[in-house]
C-alpha cells in the first residue's frame, strides 16, 4: 500500500514559540501568593510609584501597564504625572519626597524624559535601594561583578528568565546582540556573558549585519528597527528573542520578521506577547525584592 512507505523526505520541524504572557502570569501569580501572606505580616503592602513626565503615547501605555501589574498582584502603586515643562530641580524634588516615603519601595522614571533633564542625574538621584528599574549606576555595578543584592535591568532579566524557563542553555552558544542601549543590549551581554555565551554586539554601524546573523545560535534583536532580522538572515534552528515594540501602520510589530523567521527558528518570542509582559513581570519582582529588604533590616 502506497501509505506504508516510510517517508524520508519529510522532516518535521519543532518551533517553541515562547509565551512571555503566560509566563509572566506565572511569575505574578507567585508572588501575589507570597505578598498576600507577608502583607498579613508586616501590616502594609509593596509600593511602586511612577513617575511619567509629559505626554509620550507609547510611554502613557507602558506605565498603565505598569500599574496594572501592581493591581494584579496586590501592591499599592501611585502615578506621579508631571508637566513635560517641569525644571530638573523640581523633578529631583519629587524623586527626593518618594526615597522618603516609608510605603515606597520601588521607584522608576518612565523613559525617555524631556531633553532639558539630565537622564543620568534622574536616575541616579533614585535611592540605589529602590531603584526597580535597575539602571542605577550602583546596581548596574552590583551586576557587573555579580553581587546579587542589586536590582537586575528589567528586560534583560525577563529574556533570562525566558531562557530559564524553556531550557536553553547558552553555554558556549554564539549569541548576537544586536543593540547597545543602557536599557536593554549593554545589560543583556553582561547577563549572557554569566551565562557562558560567547557573545558579540551590533549596531546600527555594524558592517555586514545579515552575515553575523547567519553565524549566531541565539539572535537577541534590540534595535529598534521593524522587521530588521530576516529569514535569509538566520541559520535553522536558531533562537530567536524580539525585544523590539515597533508602531506600523497602527500595528505593533517586533524589530524580527516574525511570520517568517519562525518558520526557520527553533525558538521566537512573539510581538507582543513576548519579551514585554516578561519586563513587567521582572519590575513586579524587583519591587517585592526591595520590599522584603526592607523588612529583613
Ligand atoms: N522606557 C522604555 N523601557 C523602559 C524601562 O524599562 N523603564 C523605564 N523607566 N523607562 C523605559
């Protein structure tokens, strides 16, 4: 019977695509459980205030999520909005009225600020102790020599913890990080490099891009370029992180040609669904972390 004949041109591919949304609603359900019991405990919730300075569209969307997160989980949370004209004084003025708040215990500047600021001096004006972001010149430090007292970058971390979580290992992987932002690429090297990758770093300077693609077991794109990583671009098999949240046409899209890479890789994470919910999910932790130090002292 003609059916009976095994068939060997046929090879059937395994792609994982990584569910950032499902797993980020692990992460939270984790810790509502843990900070419903300890909040019996302690008497008071975990704090998060944000801070959104003008009017960005993008950024009006990320703190909403931001916040929802924190009902989701239980914590308190307080928006602080401020007029895109306001001085760096003034700024530093509110950043100074939140360190001393007893019932905050995480604080973030949504990026990016108006360009009469100094970003570095607003970030670094955060106490180091609840700075959730991470981005703080001492827990970026904390990071790069491992002490894990700190708080860990929040995107990079959520991209660790995918690969946790799926089981890829990285060790002696080639993994191309295409990117060098202080938010995302400069971070995500230092966590690749933990984990025994070998790893090389683009931008937007970088001289044959497509043939570095093609080399790479692992692609971690953060340019910032829609649809920039192409399927003539990537080996078969490879692993694919898109931290890429492009506005086209109305639509988001990632900075990974998704429909078609993913019929090459053995790994991708979805835009969206992916690598965002995975942030949030690590600022929710970093903010139950600084809320347990604090208690612990
Ligand atoms: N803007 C884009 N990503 C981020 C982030 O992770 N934190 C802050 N504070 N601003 C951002």
């Amino acid at each position: 019977m003609k059916g009976d004949t095994a068939r060997t041109d046929l090879v059937v591919k395994a792609m994982t695509i990584i569910d950032g949304k499902a797993l980020s609603e692990k992460v939270l359900k984790e810790i509502e459980k843990e900070h419903s019991e300890l909040e019996k405990k302690v008497g008071r919730k975990a704090g998060l205030a944000v801070i959104i300075v003008g009017e960005n569209p993008a950024s009006q969307i990320y703190v909403r999520n931001k916040i929802r997160a924190c009902e989701k989980v239980g914590f308190h949370s307080e928006t602080i909005r401020l007029d895109e004209n306001i001085t760096e004084e003034n700024l530093l003025l509110e950043i100074e009225k939140l360190n001393n708040n007893s019932n905050i215990d995480g604080i973030l500047v949504q990026l990016p600020i108006p360009k009469h600021i100094d970003g570095l001096k607003i970030i670094n004006a955060i106490s180091a102790e609840k700075d959730v972001d991470g981005f703080h010149t001492t827990n970026i430090g904390k990071m790069m020599i491992g002490d894990e007292t700190g708080f860990l970058p929040c995107t990079p971390a959520g991209v660790v913890h995918m690969f946790e979580e799926y089981n890829i290992n990285l060790e002696g992987k080639d993994v191309l990080v295409i990117g060098q932002s202080n938010i995302v690429g400069k971070p995500m090297t230092l966590l690749l490099i933990k984990k025994r990758a070998t790893v090389q770093v683009c931008n937007s300077k970088t001289k044959n891009l497509s043939e570095k693609l093609r080399k790479a077991d692992v692609v971690v794109a953060a340019a910032g370029s829609p649809k920039l990583v192409k399927a003539s671009d990537v080996k078969e098999d490879v692993v694919v992180i898109d931290v890429g949240i492009n506005r086209v046409d109305g639509k988001l899209c990632g900075d990974v040609d998704f429909e078609e890479v993913s019929k090459k890789a053995s790994f991708i994470t979805p835009v969206p669904g992916g690598v965002g919910p995975m942030t949030i999910a690590m600022l929710i932790k970093n903010t139950f972390k600084s809320y347990k130090q604090k208690i612990d002292k």
